[in-house]
C-alpha cells in the first residue's frame, strides 16, 4: 500500500479546508465595512475546487480493482454575485442622497456553517492521515518481528 498517496490526498484536503477558513473569515470581517457607491462594496468570496485528475498509475490501479484517489485541487477563489445590502443611514459619511449606505452583501448564518464545515471537514482529514500513519508504523512493526 502506498502511504505516502494517502498522506498527500489528506494533506490536499487540509489545505483546501484552510482556505475556506481563511475565505470565511475574510467575508465576516468585511461584513460591516461600507462603500461609497454599491459598485466599489465588498463582494463575498468563495473557494472552488475539484477533485484532482488521477494519474495514468492510479487510472490503471483502477481498472484492476485497485481504489485510488488523487486528492482535492483548488481551482481559485472567487467573489460572488451577491447584490449589496442597503442600510438608511442619513448621517453616515457614504450615504447617497437618499439616505442608503451600502454593505456587502454576506450572509452571517451561511459564513458560520463555511466555518463548521470546513473545521470539521479539516478534522476528518487529519484523522485519516493519523490512520495512514498508525497503519504505516503498523506495518513496520509486523515486518520487523522474525
């Protein structure tokens, strides 16, 4: 069994979870930061990834029964179409003539359930690479005794 295939496909899953923190804690900490016009707001972000291509070894793995994976890619991040929220603040200082302030437009209650999932999500890829490493040190131990 190849230990190291499984370390980099966990290690590529912690990766791409510690980006969506990051992402997430961007997005709630712009939360409550105004723009003079709706143009110029903060936009939300999100990161998009894909499962990785699997390699000519791994596809041919495959074909005899074998199961492989080649971890998670990160393709980028990117804002999102979310439409400014309009807050009536006449007194603030990028109000319009109206009286509107605009905000981005980041849905708290979503943001908190990124976060969960993506710590959660961390949590089972570091106990998977713990698992490899177990059944690696497993492994040594067996083939050690004579």
């Amino acid at each position: 069994m190849d230990y190291h295939a499984a370390f980099q496909i966990s290690a590529s899953g912690m990766a791409v979870e510690k980006l969506r923190l990051d992402v997430t804690a961007a997005n709630i900490a712009n939360m409550n930061s105004a723009a003079a016009s709706a143009d110029q707001v903060y936009r939300p972000l999100r990161v998009l990834a894909q499962a990785a291509p699997l390699s000519f070894g791994q596809q041919f793995g495959q074909l005899y029964g074998a199961v492989a994976g080649g971890g998670v890619d990160v393709l980028g991040v990117a804002p999102e179409a979310a439409a400014p929220r309009m807050v009536h603040e006449p007194g603030h200082p990028y109000a319009d003539a109206k009286g509107m302030v605009a905000y981005p437009g980041v849905n708290h209650t979503q943001e908190m359930v990124n976060m969960s999932t993506a710590l959660r999500a961390y949590e089972a890829n570091v106990a998977a690479m713990n698992a490899a490493k177990t059944m690696a040190a497993r492994a040594l131990e067996i083939g050690g005794q004579q």
